[in-house]
C-alpha cells in the first residue's frame, strides 16, 4: 500500500484513487504475527516527503536496505484488520473501496491514526458503541493515505 504525502491526498481521492509515484509510501503487511485489530503490524517500508518535496526511504524491514532498523515509535503500527483491503462491490469483482465510494485506498485520520476507507465509514464506526471513538474524520485534514493496490 501507499501513503500520499498531504498535497496529493485530495488528488488521490478524487482521482480514481491512482496517486503520483512522487508522493507515495510504501506499506504492506510484513510477516509478523499481528491478532486482527492490536495495533501491532509495521508497514513493510515507511517514506516521508520532505520539506523541498523530496521523498526519502524512512524505514524498511528488508534486512539488506541501508534504512532498516528496529521500530523505535517513528514508523506507524497497524492492526491486520486495518491493513486489509475492502472492497466497493463486496469483493465480486475485486473493486477496491466501501460501500460508499469505489477508491483504492484508505485514509489516516489525523488524530488516532486508525485507516478507514471514507469519512462516513469513520462516522459509522463512531456511532457503533464503543469506549473509543475516533472525531469526525476531516478529509482536509488528513495527511496520509494507504494504498490497497500496493
């Protein structure tokens, strides 16, 4: 999956979900063992766009890579069910996305970090009773998106 730095995560919802190889990070799930919702699975590779727009390998799990090292809190944790990709049509013919909008891919909410597909399945989670409730998801304001093809 892929994590669009912020100038081009509203490109990339809108855009039939396809983000610039310029503006991306690398996620999949690694062969760790993760339950499905502990928060507890690194991305496979972690990048981050720069100040000058530049985006640099932050974070690998490839034991070769230059940048691989223990997770030390700057990589973000997932859970297996957040990593999981969702499916617009129920998974019939394999078209990325949720019942509310066909997209590939899932956006971090800027305050908890969890991956939700669209805002309305955040607010649908958030209306579910639970103890923890996530704001209200603000497409503006995420900064990062996953991507379910990758």
């Amino acid at each position: 999956g892929s994590v669009a730095a912020p100038a081009s995560v509203h490109q990339a919802m809108s855009g039939g979900g396809h983000i610039s190889q310029a503006h991306h990070m690398c996620f999949s799930v690694s062969s760790g063992v993760a339950t499905r919702f502990k928060r507890e699975t690194p991305p496979s590779a972690y990048f981050k766009k720069t100040e000058d727009g530049e985006v640099k390998l932050v974070w690998s799990s490839d034991p070769h890579s230059a940048q691989f090292h223990p997770n030390d809190g700057s990589v973000p944790l997932f859970s297996a069910s957040e990593l999981a990709p969702t499916y617009h049509d129920g998974g019939i013919n394999h078209v990325l996305g949720c019942p509310h909008y066909a997209r590939s891919c899932k956006l971090r909410h800027p305050t908890s970090g969890r991956l939700y597909t669209c805002r309305l399945c955040c607010e649908q989670t958030r209306e579910m009773a639970t103890n923890d409730k996530d704001d209200a998801l603000d497409r503006y304001e995420v900064s990062e998106v996953l991507c379910m093809r990758c």
